[in-house]
C-alpha cells in the first residue's frame, strides 16, 4: 500500500510540473499512512522530477521517521491540516497562476459563479497572507479549513484536500479551471453570480448525490459571505 501511494504521490508532482502549477522546487504533496505516519515530498527538489524512493516518512508529530533530506518546509500546514480534519488523507499545496494572480489583484474566487463549483467544493475562500516556508500558513488556514477543501493562500498558492490523493488533485483542477474562467468573465465583462435560489438548489442536489464539502459530517457548508445571497448579507 505505502509503495503504491508513493508512485501515486510521484505521478501527481510530475502532473502539476507539467501542468504549470509548480516551478523549479516549488510545491508538496503528502499522504496519511496507517498510525498517523506521514509521506511527504522533500525539500528542495524539483517535483518534476522527484522519485519514489526520495519522499520522506514522519511520524504524527512532524519527526522524521526515514528518507534522505528535510521534509519540505510547508510540513506543519499539512500537520495542521491532518490535525484539523481527520477525514483528510492527502494534503497538496501548488502554487497555480492564475488562482494566484486573483489573490494578488485582491479579487475572490469565493462567489457563487460557476455551478461545478458550488456542487464540487461549495466555495473557495483565500486565507489571509503568511510568508512562505516560515510555516505561518498553518496558522491562517484555521478560519477554513473544516469547511472547504480548496483554499487560496494570499500570494502564496492553493491547499486542497482529500479523502484520497487523486481527490484532492481533482479538486486542484478544479481551482485553477475555475480560475481561469472567471479570469475570462472579467475580460468580457461584469461577472454574474447564480441567484441565490439556484445556489440553494444546487447544495439540494449536492446533498441528495451524497457529495461532501469539508470536513463536516453533513457536508454542508457555511456561507462564504460573498453578499450576494440574503443570508450572507
């Protein structure tokens, strides 16, 4: 099992490499093992081309168990996230262009505007501004993290998560898709939100698909406070 996550973890790194959602040594990706043991990727290595037998093992408390290197220096934000969400068990932080280009023109993602969305992750929040590789990102993702399964760091990059891998990877897909297509709607022109009715019958369907948002035992997320919807006003 721990064999087949680490070529899973590697696949997901080489992805985003090629993808453009990561550069050079950027990015880190790790897994929950059996005992609260943790996989992740190392520091200071191209993800691009990071093997198998290069990822770290720690245990729960963040200490190194096996593998050459330092873990990487985003380790205590995926502890934090283990720590705060025990359904989660894959944690990839990326750093996609255009959801982080939103952040720095101090524009949000976190409308209702793409139907997808709101079915798939109910909203995607940016958490206030840490600097990176000080580990002050755990401390800002507190205010979402049980809610929402993808979040925007402010300048930094994007956290998703998952209850596999391959899930938290999808949901990255899907911020920067979303991304990119309200990046566009601004080109062209005003962008409109879903009428709250509809907003409200979408979270109905997500519901009924049996589709969970965050790490709520309903899956039922909070408002995102957009100001659109009278409740959020």
């Amino acid at each position: 099992m721990e064999n087949q996550l680490r070529r899973e973890i590697v696949e997901v790194c080489h992805r985003m490499y090629r993808r453009g959602w990561i550069c050079a040594t950027e990015g880190n990706v790790s897994v929950r093992l059996s005992g609260g043991r943790i996989l992740i990727t190392p520091s200071g290595v191209c993800k691009g081309e990071v093997s198998a037998a290069e990822l770290i093992c720690l245990d729960a408390s963040g200490e190194k168990i096996s593998g050459w290197g330092e873990p990487s220096s985003e380790t205590n934000l995926h502890l934090e996230v283990y720590r705060l969400r025990e359904d989660v068990r894959a944690v990839i932080h990326a750093h996609p262009p255009t959801a982080i280009a939103f952040t720095i023109a101090g524009r949000s993602l976190a409308g209702c505007v793409i139907p997808e969305i709101v079915m798939t992750m109910g909203s995607i929040p940016t958490a206030s501004y840490s600097t990176p590789g000080t580990g002050e990102a755990a401390l800002v993702i507190g205010e979402h993290i049980q809610d929402f399964d993808a979040i925007l760091l402010d300048r930094h990059g994007s956290l998703t998560v998952g209850s596999t891998l391959q899930q938290a990877y999808f949901h990255l897909e899907r911020l920067e898709h979303a991304a990119k297509i309200t990046l566009m709607a601004h080109q062209l022109g005003r962008v409109q939100t879903l009428p709250p009715a509809e907003v409200e019958k979408i979270r109905h369907l997500r519901e009924r698909f049996g589709i969970r948002v965050g790490g709520s035992s309903s899956g039922v997320v909070g408002c995102n406070g957009c100001g659109i919807c009278p409740e959020s006003s």
